[in-house]
C-alpha cells in the first residue's frame, strides 16, 4: 500500500461509496483497512452503522439499497 494519512482513509472512505479521495489504492476500498465510520453517502441514503455496512456488503450486493451507486 502507498497510500500516505491511512488514518484520513479510516474516517473518511467507504467501502459502499468509495474513496473519498480518488484514490486507486484506497485502503478501506480495498479492504485493507475497516473503515471507522458511516460516509457522508452513507449518512445521506440512511446507512448509520459500520455494522450495517458490513452486513450489505456481506450480502454480495452489486449496489447500495438506498442511493444505487455500484459496490466495487
């Protein structure tokens, strides 16, 4: 991993929404790292927990459940 400030990927990426950075080797969308909290996507389409977010990624799902935005 390149990725310098992994800390910032932890408080602000999502595994559902993306880096909120652009970054390609983003270490919580890559699974590397678990993300601390929900995204401010997440906030928007009703997700409130990590919990949560793990439980739909869990689910294999192709897209979030709310907003529609692809799962990578």
């Amino acid at each position: 991993m390149t990725v310098k400030n992994v800390g910032t990927h932890r408080t602000h990426c999502c595994v559902l929404h993306g880096c909120k950075y652009g970054h390609d080797e983003c270490p919580v969308v890559s699974g590397e790292i678990l993300q601390e909290y929900p995204c401010e996507d997440c906030d928007y389409c009703g997700i409130k927990s990590v919990d949560e977010i793990i439980d739909i990624k869990k689910g294999e799902q192709k897209t979030c459940p709310n907003c529609g935005r692809i799962i990578r």
